[in-house]
C-alpha cells in the first residue's frame, strides 16, 4: 500500500502544479471584476463598465434601501444583476454599461428602470428645469437629523454638478452619482 502512496503522491503533486496557474488566474479574475482607481469616477464598478455610462443611487445608511442595503449592487443594462461590491463602504446600486446618452435625465429615467422598480425617480419641473425628490422611495424631504435640510446631491464624474440632470449634458465615459446632501 506505502508502495501505491509515493507514486500517487507524486502524481497528484504534478497535477496540483500543472493546474495552479489556472486557479491563481481565475482567483485573479475574481479580484479585479471592479475598478481599482480612487482616481476615477469608475472606481469600484464593473472592470466592463470603464469607457461605459454609469448611474450610481447611494443610500444613507440612517435610511437603507430595501433592495440595496448590503454593499452597492451592480446591475447591467439588461436588468441583471452582475454582483455586489461591498468593499465601496456605502450602500446603493449602479446601474451602468450604457453608451450614446447625452441628456442626463434621459438617462437617469432609462436606467434606473431597470431596477424593476427599486430605484423609481420623483421629481417635479420648476423654472429651473427637473428637481428630484424622491430615488428609490427614499423622499430627501423626509429625512431629519442634525441638519437643517437634506437633497438629493448630483455628482458628474466624482465632482459636484453645476447643472441640474436636465440640463446635464453627457459623453461616453460619464458617472452620474445620487447621494444625500444636508445643509
């Protein structure tokens, strides 16, 4: 029987090390299924998704979501949902992988329904175009705190937008990011 062992032993070492580059790629694969650039707007999203249109929804934690509240769920544009990353430290979802939009409410509205009704848009139209209230059943105007206020805050590519989402012009590329903001 010890005789059997050696060769067998031998035999399955020079499997295990013919087959660990395999492991370790599709290991490797697995750790970089998200952007890793705090440079850029698509940190944390798809690897597939760079050069792509994204729109981001993130909750509060005092106010989780009951379809995204652990880590931020990513769904394709197709509807399905392509994992979560929970290492983003917030809660929310991306919907992404979009090309050929350049008005931003055209897109919040096209992408966001495709959350099968999870992250649903309210706003209403005043003298300065579209005002969002409401994302997700979340209504910024319900929110209390040690704050005076709170909104929906928009963010192009990382930065705080000058714009309002309808007048929002957008490239190929672009991040559309919702948050809450207080005052």
């Amino acid at each position: 029987m010890s005789d059997l062992l050696k060769p067998a032993s031998v035999v399955a070492l020079i499997v295990l090390i013919l087959i660990a580059p395999s492991i370790q790629d599709r290991l490797s694969e697995e750790t970089v299924r998200f952007v890793e650039d705090n440079e850029s707007a698509h940190d944390g999203l798809p690897t597939e998704w760079e050069g792509k249109q994204v729109m981001c929804i993130h909750f509060p934690a005092s106010s989780p979501h009951d379809m995204f509240s652990q880590g931020v769920t990513m769904i394709g544009t197709d509807g399905s949902d392509l994992g979560v990353n929970e290492d983003l430290n917030r809660t929310g979802a991306c919907v992404g992988g979009f090309d050929g939009y350049s008005n931003g409410l055209d897109f919040m509205m096209d992408s966001t329904r495709l959350a099968n009704g999870g992250l649903s848009v309210g706003y209403d139209v005043g003298q300065w175009g579209a005002f969002v209230h409401t994302i997700g059943g979340l209504n910024a105007d319900t929110l209390t705190g040690d704050f005076n206020g709170a909104y929906w805050q928009l963010d192009h590519n990382g930065e705080y937008s000058m714009v309002g989402i309808g007048d929002l012009v957008m490239s190929e590329g672009d991040v559309i990011t919702w948050s809450i903001g207080t005052w």
